[in-house]
C-alpha cells in the first residue's frame, strides 16, 4: 500500500523483532499494530505479531505492519523497544493522543 501518511520505527524496535525472528526461526515475523475502539480513553493499541500481509496494510522498515483503518490514527508515531526495570515491552508515541490512560494501552484521540 502506497500512503502519505508515516510512521517512526527506531533502532530499537527494528533490532528486538531481529533478535525475536532468529529465535523463531521465521524471518518473515512482524509487529502488527491496530487501533481498536474501546479502553478506557476510547482507543486503544492491539499489538500482535503476524508473519502475513493483508491487502491494505501499510509496512515500515520491514518491522511493523498496519491496517488501512489504524493508520491514520498511527501517523507520525514512534515505535519503539524500551528496556526498564519494570519490564521491556514495544512502545508508541503517538502525536495523535490528546491523552492516555495510565497504562498507556488506550488513547483519546485529537482527531
């Protein structure tokens, strides 16, 4: 899918998928992000991996897929991999958020 509208996927995030499609053994795994309708601030992140392309989904670096409909609430995002004391786990920024639940799953839009 050819889009104007983009995503940030940093160094981070590129290199975790790396390691994770070595330690499977598929090198045709994805992050698919979706934003689905619900949490507790009326949007929220679905984050899966896939190793399928459907058609409409949009690519970036070759490290995460998304659908046609959460796209535009993704532009400009940044995904990345954080490591924490509490944890490690993929992230967004996401300059579409007027704001975010405390867990940072779910998101209100500006949209």
């Amino acid at each position: 899918m050819t889009t104007d509208l983009n995503m940030t996927i940093l160094d981070s995030a590129v290199a975790r998928l790396g390691e994770m499609r070595k330690q499977q053994g598929n090198p045709a795994l994805l992050l698919r992000v979706t934003v689905l309708g619900g949490g507790c601030a009326g949007f929220k992140y679905q984050l899966d991996f896939d190793d399928k392309k459907e058609d409409g989904d949009a690519v970036f670096r070759d490290t995460v897929v998304t659908d046609a409909d959460s796209l535009p609430f993704l532009h400009n995002a940044e995904i990345y991999y954080e490591t924490s004391l509490m944890g490690a786990a993929f992230k967004i920024k996401n300059p579409n958020a007027a704001s975010s639940c405390g867990c940072g799953k779910s998101f209100s839009t500006k949209m």
